[in-house]
C-alpha cells in the first residue's frame, strides 16, 4: 500500500504543477455551504476534482468539488471546495489525499474549516468556533497503514495540534473587526446518520463543543507533516436533542449561508496573522 499511495501522492502532485500550481503557502478546506469564499481569489486557476489523478469524484450537496488555486492577499492560497468524507468512500486513504497532496505541495498552513452542531450551549448557531483540539470518535485514524516516513513520524505527537499563538492572534484580529469567535473541542463522529441526544450527551460529558463528520482526519495528516493549522468550525445548528425539533442538511447549509460574510471576513484574517 505504501508504494501504490506514494506513486498516487506523486502523481496528483505532478500534475497540479503541471497546471501550474507553484508552492502554495496555505491550503483551506472550506467545509459545507462554506465554498463560495474561492471566489475570493485572484487570477484563479480552476481544476475540476475529476481532472485531478486519484482525487475521488464523490459529489455532496453543497460541495462544488473543485481545487481553485491562485493569489489572495499578496498570498499564494489553494482552496479545497468540496472534501471527501469518510461516509462517502469509507476509506480513509481517500479521505485524506487532498490533505497528503497538499503537504507534497508543501503548504506551510492549513485552514481547516467545517459546519458542524452545536454542543456548548454557551454557544449560538451562526456563531463562529475556532478548534482548540479534538476528539476523534470516527473509530479509526489515516495513519493507520504504512507510515510515510518523508512526512512525519509513526507516532506523532498530538500535544499541539491547533497552534495557539495563532489561535489568540485570530480572536484578538476577529474581535477588533466586531467579531466573537468561540473556542473549543470538535468531535468527529464518522456519520451520516446525525447524533442521538444520548450520543450528544456523552460528547458534552467527555469535553466536545460541538460535532461533526469531518476535518480530524485532515488534521491529523497535517499535524503529522508538521504543518501550522487553524480550524474553524461553523456552528451550524443546536445539536440532537437540545431543541425540540428534527435536524436537518438543509438547515446546516442555510446557517453557512447566513454566516458566509463573517466567515470570510475570519478566514481572511486566519490567511494573513
Ligand atoms: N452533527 C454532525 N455533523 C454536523 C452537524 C451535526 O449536528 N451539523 C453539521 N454537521
């Protein structure tokens, strides 16, 4: 496995140079309903997923499954509009290679953003989240496997996952801009089916803020290469059973729309402190 996935790595990473790409310095995974801030960028360089060798094609509401590289900012940024979840290829190799094709690139940060449920309810839906940490409930890891030695160690030390110089930069710059970041724990469960109340209950207990069904794997393969990560978590919806009422995609992706503007505005700042 680790040959064929090196020569896949490769291979993706040939090409987007190819078409271009010259050493991004950040890469931000823009989660669901969040994929319109690619339009922000410059003198963009489209590349449909499907052109792209051994990137998967799955195709999710709100996903625009397409990789925008270009300037922003007076910096050199690619955008991942649309990601791979682990319930739709249920393989995490899959998961995580746009995430192991930018380190080949040798992005120096990650964005990493998501909408998710709210578990604090000291927290409002709408209301932006930076990820402090994580808690990975998926049942399973993407460095399980080969190690690949060139990027980083069989044991990566998880202590520091989510820099927190560049956290406290982002609240203070977000918070001078009329905007108050929340902070806390993600909780990734594999999905699709969302949370029972009882599940959210037990996340509340063991320390999560809030939950969702993706963003722990591409940190993982991030932080095990050493790159800096900011995560951004928007608070899509109360999470099962604190309300009354059903949950549903289509509320999560009318939050992200609501919250589209002050999202921007923060991962613009995430992109420059
Ligand atoms: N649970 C899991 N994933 C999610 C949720 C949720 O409530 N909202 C958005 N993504």
């Amino acid at each position: 496995m680790g040959e064929s996935l090196r020569n896949k790595i490769k291979e993706a990473s040939e090409y987007l140079r190819r078409r271009g790409l010259e050493e991004p310095e950040t890469a931000i995974i823009l989660g669901s309903g969040l994929n319109n801030y690619a339009d922000r960028i410059k003198n963009a360089i489209i590349i449909p997923y499907s052109d792209i060798p051994h990137f998967n094609i799955g195709k999710v509401e709100g996903h625009r499954g397409q990789l925008i590289y270009g300037e922003h900012q007076g910096k050199k940024i690619v955008c991942l509009a649309g990601r791979f979840h682990y319930y739709e290829c249920n393989s995490m190799e899959q998961t995580v290679f746009p995430a192991r094709v930018m380190v080949e690139m040798k992005v120096k940060r990650f964005i990493i953003t998501n909408a998710a449920g709210c578990v604090n309810t000291d927290f409002e839906t709408g209301q932006l989240m930076i990820i402090s940490d994580h808690i990975n409930l998926s049942g399973t890891n993407p460095l399980i496997g080969e190690n690949l030695e060139e990027y980083g160690y069989r044991f990566p030390d998880m202590t520091y996952v989510y820099d927190a110089r560049l956290r406290e930069k982002l609240k203070k710059e977000a918070a001078d801009r009329g905007i108050e970041l929340a902070e806390g724990v993600y909780t990734m469960m594999s999905g699709p089916s969302f949370e029972t109340p009882a599940e959210i209950r037990y996340i509340r207990a063991i320390g999560g803020d809030c939950v969702g069904m993706s963003s722990v794997p591409e940190a993982i393969i991030a932080n095990h290469a050493g790159k800096e990560i900011i995560g951004i978590s928007l608070l899509s919806n109360m999470a099962a059973g604190i309300l009354d009422k059903p949950l549903s995609g289509a509320e999560v992706t009318e939050t992200a729309k609501g919250a589209e503007k002050t999202f921007a505005q923060v991962v613009d700042i995430a992109i420059k402190i």
